[in-house]
C-alpha cells in the first residue's frame, strides 16, 4: 500500500502547511501516542529539534497531541538526529521524535519517528499511523488523571558528546589536527564543534551562528563549497560538513576537494575489514552509490550489497543480515557498532581515527578508488505518473542498451520532493551525460 504522509525520511513538507500544520502536527503526535502506548507504566517520548524557525510551533503542536494520549515528553531542543535515537533507548523512552527536513532550506520542516529500539518505523507501523490520519475515531484521548506531563532535559547534548566521544579510539586524540566543521547553522551547531575540540582538534567553524532561516543556506553537506574554501584558506588538515540534522556528513580533504559518502564508507570497511572488526563480508548502499565503489570492494574481497534509496532500507538490511557498516552516498553512514541511524560525527571521528593510524594527508587516505562518471538530474513534475508514459519507458529502454555492462541507470521519484531523479553512470562520461539529458526531455515533455 502507498504511503500517504510518510516518504523515505519520515513526514516531510513545508512549514505552515499539508501535512505541517499545527493541526496535523497534533494528529501526529497522538496517532505515534496512540501506536505506542502499551501497558499500564509510565509511558515516555523524548523530542529533539534541528534550528529552524518552524519547530517551535511543531514542538508545542507535537508535545500537546503526545500529552493528549497519556504520553510524558522529555524536550531535548537542538541535537542531532543521532541524539535522538540514542537518548530513545539511553533514556528508557517508547518514542523518540527529531523535528527536521534534514537538508531542505528552513521553511520546510518535517518530523522523523523512532521506536523503542532506537531504529526508525517500519512501512507498516507508519502506515498504522496513516490510518488514525486518515479515520479520527481511531484516535483515542488519555482520561483526565492519564494525562502526559512535558519536562526539558537541559543536559541532553552533554550526554551525546561523550557518547560520540566513546565512539573514539581510547589510545588516540586529535592533537595536531586543525578541522574545519561547517554546521550547516543547525542541530549540530554546538556539540560538533564541542566534541572535536574536547578531542584534542584545532576546530575552526563555519556555519554555526543559526537564526531561524539560515540552515543549509550554502552551507553544509548540501554546499561544501564554504567548508573547502574554508580549508584551502587556513590549510587545514580536513574538512568536516554535517547536514541540517547531522545525520549525514561530506568531508574536504587537506586540498579541499570533496570526499563523498562512497569514499568515506569504503575507507571504514576496508579499515574495519583489516583489523577483523567488519561483519557481513561488506557493506551495505543503496542503488546511488558508484559503480567504482562495487569494483574497488570486490577487489578487496568485499561485497557490495544495495538498497532502495533511504536510510532506513539500508538499516534494515544490515539488521536482517547482520552487516555493521552501510549507507549513503549522499553522507548518510551507519555504524551499527555505535547507533542505529546514520550520523555523521560518529562517521566523522572513524574517518579520523584512520587519519591518525596511518599518519598520511586526508587526500591520501580517503582517496581509495576512481569513481565512474555519474551524472544525476532531476525533473519535476506536479502530478500525474510520467515514468508510465509509453515514450518514456522506451527512452529508458534504449538508454540501458546503451550503457549495457559498461554502466547502470536509476531512475526514481524523490520520496522528499515533487521531482523524478535520473541518473546514469559508466566509463563513457559522454554517453552518460547525453543519455541522462534525452531521457529528462523525455520526462520533462511527459509531465508537461
């Protein structure tokens, strides 16, 4: 069954309406209540936010729906999303909430859901919540003396620094480094900084002043370019950019040039393989990640196992088939060693460590194979299914004649955004780059 509300990350959209409503936040908020309440305790939820000018009206709509179905809150304010599925299960809770649209600009906003487990719901309990949205009379309200009480945890970012500290090999600091951390003027914008720097890092940070507005403007994991002027400029050793929520991380090497996700997932694998810490035989990616990334693990001797874009489906392979590292091009890196979601300081500090190991420049280290010419555009479109028109299907037809075993193709609607994704890669960058622009015109003319 296709979801109404939810897409790969969660309920996302713009602030002030749809599903974003104060209203619907609130509906929200006691449909999870709702879902989750079970036996006669206590029951808990924990709340964490990024910066952005919305959340104070979600957090209160969120909180005033959970009250209302019997659910205590624990407001954690700005952490990262990490933060939140760690505090869920360090803190007892039977929910836990982040408030973010991740690496969308400030007036969208969206609300990400976290079992007990600390692991994001399956398709099936959010399409549970789906239906209390759909049908009001399944919403049931807390008796009077059931009522949830809303307390603010003031040390909620004190305990996930040490928790990403601990995460740090014990025999190691980071005295000698200077880093660059470019926040993204959100969620991380204190304990990053903190964190590094209670290291033993000489942090230099950029994209740490959020009023609201600010976040992912030009900045971040989704604009390096600030983090990798930045390093050039003061000759910094690396570069660190977290996202919105920091859950995903790109990293600038000591000449400033980006290391992408694929890098960073092969430079832990490969790492983690050698000191025989690496379980399920590779990693775990989704369907974006390089073909260069599959070609250098399989001369390693390691697999290369995709996913389905998001997160979560990465999670939940790694889960039924027992595999410690995964994630995303885009940043998103799963260490399940550590937590249960991606998180790109804890990313981050294994990248370092590796650093540290080997006593070689960043552009060294985290330079491990050539990735192929990929090229990915996207076409937007208001409604209607235009991967279904007939000209369309032959497009992509043809197109992957053409590539044959030299490339692949993807082509995907955002489960985030109203476009269609397509993207192809292989050893000919000019076909690739030329089939990518016939088949958005096909799209493109389709939707029209």
């Amino acid at each position: 069954m296709a979801r109404k509300y939810f897409g790969t990350d969660g309920v996302r959209g713009r602030a002030n309406s749809g599903a974003m409503t104060a209203e619907m936040v609130l509906r929200i908020g006691m449909a999870a209540g709702n879902l989750y309440r079970r036996g006669n305790h206590r029951h808990r939820v924990v709340i964490g936010k990024d910066t952005r000018l919305s959340g104070y009206m979600i957090e209160n709509a969120l909180t005033s729906g959970l009250l209302a179905a019997g659910m205590d809150v624990f407001l954690f304010g700005p952490v990262p999303t990490p933060a939140v599925s760690m505090l869920t299960r360090s803190m007892r809770a039977d929910l836990g909430i982040m408030i973010s649209a991740s690496h969308n600009p400030y007036a969208d906003n969206g609300i990400k859901i976290f079992g007990p487990d600390g692991f994001k719901l399956s398709d099936e309990q959010e399409l549970d919540i789906e239906a209390m949205l759909d049908d009001p009379g399944m919403l049931s309200l807390a008796a009077s003396p059931e009522i949830g009480r809303a307390k603010r945890i003031e040390d909620a970012q004190a305990r996930y620094i040490e928790f990403a500290k601990r995460t740090f090999p014990k025999d190691m600091t980071l005295d000698g480094l200077r880093v660059v951390v470019d926040t993204a003027n959100g969620a991380a914008y204190k304990v990053a900084p903190t964190a590094l720097w209670e290291l033993g890092a000489e942090v230099i940070q950029i994209g740490n002043e959020p009023n609201g507005i600010n976040i992912n403007d030009g900045c971040g994991s989704t604009h390096p370019e600030a983090m990798c002027a930045r390093v050039r400029e003061l000759r910094a050793d690396i570069g660190i950019a977290l996202d919105g929520d920091a859950d995903r991380v790109i990293i600038a090497d000591d000449k400033g040039s980006v290391v992408d996700g694929d890098q960073l997932m092969a430079l832990i694998a490969t790492s983690w393989a050698g000191r025989g810490e690496l379980r399920g035989g590779g990693l775990v990616a989704t369907i974006m990640s390089n073909l260069g990334l599959e070609r250098y693990l399989a001369g390693q001797k390691l697999a290369l196992v995709r996913t389905k874009v998001g997160d979560r489906y990465v999670v939940e392979h790694m889960r039924t088939h027992g595999y410690n590292v995964g994630g995303e091009q885009s940043g998103h890196i799963v260490l399940s060693d550590f937590s249960t979601t991606g998180d790109g300081l804890l990313a981050s500090l294994q990248v370092l460590a590796e650093v540290k190991r080997r006593g070689k420049p960043v552009s060294e280290v985290c330079s491990l194979f050539t990735p192929l010419p990929q090229v990915l555009k996207n076409v937007k479109f208001k409604a209607g299914a235009p991967l279904q028109d007939a000209h369309v299907k032959q497009s992509i037809a043809d197109a992957e004649a053409m590539l044959g075993n030299s490339g692949r193709l993807v082509i995907r609607p955002s489960g985030t955004e109203p476009v269609i994704r397509v993207m192809a890669e292989g050893d000919d960058e000019g076909l690739v780059t030329r089939i990518v622009d016939e088949l958005c015109g096909a799209i493109a003319k389709a939707a029209a």
